[in-house]
C-alpha cells in the first residue's frame, strides 16, 4: 500500500486490547519497578538493539559482571586439585555452586550429582558414551536409543556413539509419543524391581523444542520409567534424558516432582555469562550403572603408570570431570543466580513475562493480512499459544508474499539487520523439527545439499521451497518495545513500503553513535576526493605503482595524461557520454572505482594500473577494531564517510573525512619496521600489519571508539575460492586482496535504470521522483560501471575484453543489507534491497563478478574510462547483436 490509511490486516495490535481479550490473567514485568528502568540501568548496551534470538543466546546484566569482577579482585582462587589456602576456597566455592545449582531445580545433593562439562553437547555425548548399553546376543535384542525426532543435532548424533555398540536407534515422532498407548501400573511391571537381567534403554527428548518452541509434557518421565508408555515396543528396564537446555532458560524445572535421569543443559541460555560451562545432573538412583573408560587428571583415586590398574574416585562428579574444571567460570555461576533472583524474583516470572510477549506476538502476527485477505506470516507451532505448559516464547515463522509464496528466510533476515533488530534463521540445529513443519521429505534433504546447501548457510530457497525459517525469542529481558519494534518491522517491509524514506538512524547515545555522527552526514559525496574537480585529479595518472612491478620499469611516463589541461575539465560521464556519441559503440566503460579501504567511500578515476590482486590498490586495507576483527558497513555505516585516495607519484593515501584534518598513510610498508599480525577476511586468514598509531588515534577520535587501519602484507598471496562453477585451473587461480569473493566486480546501467524506475514514486503533483542514478551506483561499490543495452544481460556473459584486457565472469554477486546504505550520508533504507529483491525473485543478486586471464605484468596494463567491453555469451557466441545506431543516453546521464 502506497501511503494513505492502512487496511485493517495492517494494523498493530494494541497491548491494552490484547490483555483485554485474554481469558487468562497474563503477567508482564516483575513487580512495582519498571522494566525499562532495569533495561536502562542493566541493558544499555541494547539501546537501539532489538535482540529478539535469547534461545540462541541470552543476555547477561551488567551487575552480574561487575559482581563477578569484583570477587575476582578481591579473592584468590587457586587450581582445586592442590590443598593450598586458595584451592580450599576454589573447592569449597565450587562445591557451594553446585548445591545452588541444585537447589534451582528443587532438588539436593542426595537426589542429584552436577558433573560440569563445556555444555549441553559435552553432557549429552557423556551419557551416551557412559550409559550401560547392552549389545544384541543369543539371550536378547539388546538395549535401544530411542530420541524424538523433535531433538537437537545433539541427542541425535548419540546414535553414532550406540551405532559402534552395535545398539538399535529408533526416531520417534512427537505425534507418535503423543498417541501411544498408555498401560496401567500392573500391565507395565514393576518399575522399582531389579534391573539385572533387563536390557537398559534409553529416551531423550526435549522438555521444549527449540525450533517451534513446543513444550513437552514433563509427565512423560515418569510414565516412560514406569512402562505405562513406551517409545517402543522393547521388553527392559526404560530411562530418560530430558534435554532441558532451551527450557530451563526461560521456565522453571522442578526436578523432585519430574525425576528424569539425565538432564543436560547449557548455563548461559539461562544466564548469558559465562558460555562454554553446562552441567549433566545424573539421577543418583543410576549413577553406579554408568561405565567410564578414559580416566583423566583428578579422577583417579590410585592408578600404575606401568600396569593395567586403575581405581576411580567415589564421588561421581570426581569420576566424571575429566581434568581441571573452569573453576573461575564455575564460581561466576553464583553471581548468575544472585543476579537473576535479584531481578525477576525468581523462573516463575520469568516464564510468565516471557509468555506474554511470545502470546501477544503471536497474536498480531496471526492477524497481518495483505489486502486480499491471504497471510502475512506461516507460523509453525503445536500449539494455539495457549499457556506456557504447552508453548515456550519461541515463535517460528516464515514470511509469505501476497500469493502466498515463501520469502527466503535470509531476505528477512537481512531487512531486519537495517531495522537492528536481531533474529535467527535456518533450521537451529533441529532438522527433524525442520522437516516436519515445512514439509522437507528425506529425499529433498538429500537434494538440497547435492544443491549445495548446508546446515547454517544462507540458500533459503531451492525450487521454491524454504529450507528453514525465522525464529525469534524472547528473555527475561525482552520488553514490549522489543515485541512492536519487530511487528511494526514486518508491517513496513510487507504492507506499508516507505517509498524512499531512510530508516531512522540511532541518535546520538543510542547504539554507541558518538555526537560526531550527526555533523557527518552533511559529508560531500563519497565517490569524489573533496576539493578534486574531476575524478582524475587525485589519481595522479603520471606516474604508477602496481603489484609485482618489475624494478627496471621507469614509473615516470607509464601513465600519459588522459585528458588535455585546456582549463575547463569533464566529468567522467560527459567523457563517456561524448565517447558513445562518436563511436556508437555497444558497450564502454563509463566509470572506474576503486575502494582503497574496504568499506569506505570509493575514489573515482578515469585511468588506472592494474595489479595482480585487481585495480592496483583496490582493498587493500581495512578498518578493525580493538580485538582485530573486520569491520563492515553493515556494523559501522559511517564507514562511507571515510574517503581515501590514492597519490601513486608522492606514494601515499590521503584520507579525509568530515571535521577532520587530512591524514596521509604510505602505501608501502618499511619492512624492516613493520610486525606482521594475521587478521581474517570472509573466512580466511590474511597477513596483514599495522598502520601505526597516529592513524589509529584519527579513526578513534571520528567514531568515538578504538579503531585500527591494516593493510594486507605485500608478500602475502590470498587465493579466491572455487565456488563459481568455473573449471579453473591451478595456474588461473585469482588472488585476492581483502575483498569478499573476487578481483572485479561490474555493474551494468541498464540493470540500474531498471531497479531506477522500480524504485520511483510520485509526488503530490503527479510527478515521477527518481533515485538519482549515481546514488544507486555507489551503493553496488563495483569497479568497472557499463553501459550495456538490456537490464541484467551481463548475467549471462561468460567472459569480456576490454581493450587487449581479457576478464573471465565468475557469476553473480549475491547482495546484503550494505545496498541500503546511502553512500552519501550513511542513513539506511531498505527499499533498495526489498525492490530488488522483488524482481529478482527473491535472490538479491546485482552485478558479476570478474577475473583477470593470462595478465602479463612485465609491462603495465590499464583500465580507462571510454574503453570498448566486447562480451562473449556462455554459449560461445560473441555478442554483437546490439544495433550500432542505439544511444544510451538516459542510461549514463
């Protein structure tokens, strides 16, 4: 809908109006103080965050750490195997934590035994590694793994541990544990008579699905012990593990009343500090049955280094934690549970908060409707979210258009990045689930990843159909401002489309954006060197440096002047527009760019040298930050307001931004100072070096945070991955600077016009109002700009020439949320992305990516602007279809 009052399926649903219709009392906060006053004082790092993926991973209160850092300065904890004065108090605050943890889930030590692992994972490979199986024989079938298919990659993956045991695995489907059939106490045995002589098994299953959110009744424990319901038809002795890990985050577990015997679980889903720590709590009534062959350091009570004897320690957690446990981690746990208690006074109001929110979220989004009545949302639950009994505040979902198709969960996701709101996608380690609720036979899993698709990519689509969804979550934490910001998020993108205007940015305060930032956005255009009144200027086309440049070669001279100084210059597109005019050729190169910092604003040139890795400097720095990790636009937008460019005669980088003074870097290291650092780029490892100092200090002082400019190191070579479909030999491998996947990258106008007048509105006059053609150009950041004569055509290209130059087309350029970026200013919007998205079907795919052939250095090599690009089509057949007598005026101007 295109302004103008909304139709009643687009609408937010009221909070007050919801709570009205309720016919159950619902609870939302914790008590008199206000939860935004426990967001402000607790949170503030959330300003302008909507985190909405807490069964990922929660967040922790800032008095939680402070708490914790405190006890560590002021107390010394030592290794807790030794007996000095500070292990004693190591020991003794462990074994304190572990009664707490206990106590948690109402139980104690004579019930339980905490064993500490790295996580649920880590809990969950010890049972099946210690449960007493038994293989099949002569008196027997042996004993059977029996695990929902509603379970994480976890449980299921215990069936390659019982698959060497020679032990049966059966799935079971949670329709089919919902309807088996239930046998009174006496049909089913006596479950407390010995267990010699029966063959043990053993049930997992997840007290709350982490992909739907679906709650599992916790009487199934003691109906499954008892016999009085079995996952399978199996004479022996039954036991359970409850995963517990994506439920105990968010509800109470009460253990003496539901007495599973194994229950893993990961402590920071319940206290998002410290991760890598979980527990196994082991029902004590099994723990002598379980069987232990590794003994490590600390579980020993006597053992022979030279002879086969080895006695194991009484206590079953000693027996169970192999080597030193992370104590410090450990002992954070009580300022986990101080913190929370202290918060929320207690998992009830936890669980009642967080329900209100996944209820009421639910709600309005089950109400969104386009105008021709059909769904906004396809949500994937068991349940009508009626009572947290039955639904956790999990709600899955995928997003549909108005003909009820899917769109791509990765689409989604990255719209909801421009709005800073956090989810998460894919199937979250739950491919049973996954299957289930969208329909995914075993053969389409099969051929999804003969497709290419793997668990945790971003291929949302195959065929048209999903494969995975959106997921978000709600913590103790989360507020109804979290709950509106995202359905007002998907009310914007699927049924009031902006038109034009830009996001809002996060005000100064909010999101860490220093004062600076609002003096920024009035940055001249970022494809220019300020003060330059031709893009040729700054490039200095006298004299040139390139990778690999042999030593004989004279710099001097290599770059004749482009354009005569006859006192008035042209801008590059009447350089080209004049070129088209004349020659009446098919297609040229209209504009050149490079990108000397990746993801700053681009500097604009009409002639430049090549190098091995590309243009000749294009990428090869990078701004990081304090721990050394790439920083992007899609995390600091005002990137773009950062302009560098290249002065190949006086050898330096000049570098300008708005309300700074000019700042000069070499573009060669003194390689007797410089101390190579390794840093990451899309995966891969890069040796890289420090800018210095001085530099640091300047990016600091204009994003208000410690920031850093590396550069890759000359002697470094980065190979392009082969992932295009190509078949490339050894000796055509690229190599790569600090882009993402290619040397060049190249747009065509046609396809920019397109998107142009896809993205038009009208004003009040009737007028047609335009992106203008140069803001959308920025936005791609390509190298090489054509000005071809069909909009998408260079997607069908399998290699150019341009001039003797010839480029082999790898495919195309898959697009993130940095096209909403206005280079210009920073400011977001996401018509961009969801126009495009819209046209390509869903895949946000612009502009090819390009490798250079058989390129001799030995003497140097340009690309000009004016140069003639001679396409040649996949099918071999050299593309000169274009009528000579076109003009291309409208697609340049």
């Amino acid at each position: 809908m295109a302004g103008g009052a909304a139709h009643p399926g687009a609408e937010l649903l009221a909070f007050a109006r919801f709570l009205d219709s309720s016919l159950q009392p619902l609870v939302y906060g914790y008590g008199p103080g206000s939860l935004r006053e426990l967001r402000a004082r607790e949170f503030g790092r959330l300003a302008g965050t909507v985190y909405l993926d807490h069964a990922g991973a929660t967040l922790f209160p800032q008095s939680q750490i402070t708490s914790f850092m405190k006890d560590l300065m002021e107390n010394v904890y030592g290794n807790p195997h030794s007996q000095n004065i500070s292990s004693k108090l190591t020991h003794d605050t462990v074994e304190h934590v572990r009664f707490r943890i206990l106590a948690h889930f109402h139980t104690s030590p004579e019930d339980y035994t905490v064993i500490f692992t790295s996580g649920s994972t880590a809990a969950v490979k010890l049972v099946a590694e210690a449960f007493p199986w038994v293989s099949p024989g002569p008196e027997g079938s042996g004993s059977c793994f029996c695990y929902l298919t509603d379970s994480h990659t976890s449980v299921v993956g215990m069936r390659k541990i019982t698959a060497a045991m020679n032990v049966t695995s059966i799935p079971v489907k949670p329709e089919d544990m919902w309807s088996a059939d239930r046998q009174d106490a006496a049909a089913a045995g006596d479950p407390t008579g010995d267990p010699a002589g029966q063959p043990p098994h053993l049930f997992c299953y997840p007290a709350q699905s982490n992909f739907s959110g679906t709650r599992y009744p916790l009487s199934w424990i003691s109906e499954v012990k008892s016999g009085r319901r079995r996952p399978a038809s199996r004479p022996g002795k039954w036991f359970v593990l409850l995963d517990a890990a994506a439920f105990v985050g968010t509800s109470p577990l009460d253990l003496s009343v539901h007495q599973a015997d194994f229950v893993p679980l990961s402590f920071y889903k319940i206290f998002g500090f410290p991760t890598g720590l979980g527990a196994l709590l082991v029902n004590n009534r099994l723990a002598p049955l379980l069987r232990k062959t590794y003994f490590g350091g600390g579980t020993a009570a006597a053992y022979l280094a030279g002879d086969d004897f080895y006695v194991p320690r009484e206590s079953v957690a000693e027996r169970f934690e192999d080597g030193t446990i992370s104590f410090l981690d450990v002992i954070a746990l009580k300022h986990g549970f101080d913190a929370l208690e202290r918060l929320t006074g207690g998992m009830e109001n936890v669980r009642q908060h967080t329900f209100t929110l996944a209820q009421y979220t639910y709600a309005a989004l089950s109400s969104l409707r386009y105008p021709n009545g059909a769904p906004v949302v396809q949500i994937y639950s068991d349940s009508e979210f009626s009572s947290p009994e039955v639904q956790g505040p999990v709600i899955s979902f995928n997003v549909l258009d108005d003909n009820g198709n899917i769109i791509g969960y990765s689409q989604v996701d990255k719209m909801a990045s421009l709005h800073n709101i956090h989810v998460r996608t894919g199937c979250f380690c739950n491919t049973g689930a996954c299957q289930r609720h969208l329909g995914i036979s075993d053969e389409m899993v099969k051929k999804h990843l003969q497709a290419g698709h793997v668990c945790g990519d971003n291929v949302d689509l195959i065929d048209g159909q999903p494969t995975g969804s959106v997921r978000i979550s709600f913590g103790y934490m989360s507020t109804l401002e979290d709950a509106q910001a995202f359905l007002r998020f998907i009310i914007a993108t699927r049924l009031r489309p902006s038109h034009g205007q830009p996001l809002p940015l996060a005000t100064p305060g909010e999101a860490g954006a220093p004062p600076e930032y609002s003096k920024a956005q009035n940055a001249v255009p970022a494809t220019r060197a300020r003060g330059s009144p031709s893009p040729q200027e700054g490039a200095s086309p006298h004299s040139g440096v390139w990778n690999n440049l042999p030593a004989a070669v004279d710099a001097e001279g290599l770059c004749p002047p482009l354009l005569e100084a006859t006192g008035t210059h042209q801008t590059t597109s009447e350089k080209a527009a004049d070129l088209l005019d004349g020659d009446l050729r098919s297609h040229v190169v209209t504009n050149l760019y490079l990108y000397p910092i990746k993801s700053c604003a681009a500097f604009e040139v009409t002639r430049w040298p090549l190098g091995s890795q590309g243009l000749l400097y294009d990428r090869s720095w990078m701004v990081v930050n304090h721990n050394g990790i790439c920083l992007s636009q899609k995390q600091e937008p005002r990137l773009c307001l950062i302009q560098p460019f290249i002065d190949l005669q006086r050898r330096v980088m000049v570098i300008k931004a708005q309300g700074m003074e000019p700042i000069e870097v070499p573009l060669e290291e003194n390689s007797e100072q410089v101390q190579i650092c390794q840093s990451k780029v899309c995966a891969d490892r890069v040796n890289t070096y420090d800018c210095g100092e001085k530099i640091s200090n300047w990016l600091s002082k204009f994003f208000g945070r410690p920031y850093h400019l590396i550069k890759q190191s000359s002697d470094f070579q980065r190979n392009a991955k082969k992932k295009h479909g190509k078949d490339q030999s050894a000796h055509t491998t690229a190599t790569l600077s600090l882009v993402n996947e290619a040397q060049y990258l190249l747009i065509n106008r046609s396809s920019i016009l397109e998107l142009q007048h896809q993205l038009s509105t009208s004003c009040e006059n009737g007028k047609e109002e335009l992106f203008p053609m140069n803001n959308l150009i920025s936005r791609f950041r390509a190298n090489i700009i054509t000005n071809g004569k069909r909009a998408f055509e260079e997607e069908k290209w399998d290699e150019i020439s341009v001039g003797s130059l010839r480029f082999q087309v790898l495919g195309p350029c898959n697009r993130c949320q940095m096209i909403c970026i206005d280079q210009q200013t920073g400011q977001r919007n996401q018509d961009v992305f969801q126009k495009l998205s819209e046209r390509r079907e869903r895949k946000v795919k612009f502009g090819v990516y390009l490798m250079h052939t058989s390129l001799d250095l030995s003497s140097p090599c340009y690309l000009s602007v004016g140069s003639q690009v001679l396409p040649l089509l996949k099918e071999n057949i050299e593309h000169h279809d274009i009528p000579a007598t076109e003009k291309f005026q409208d697609a340049i101007s």
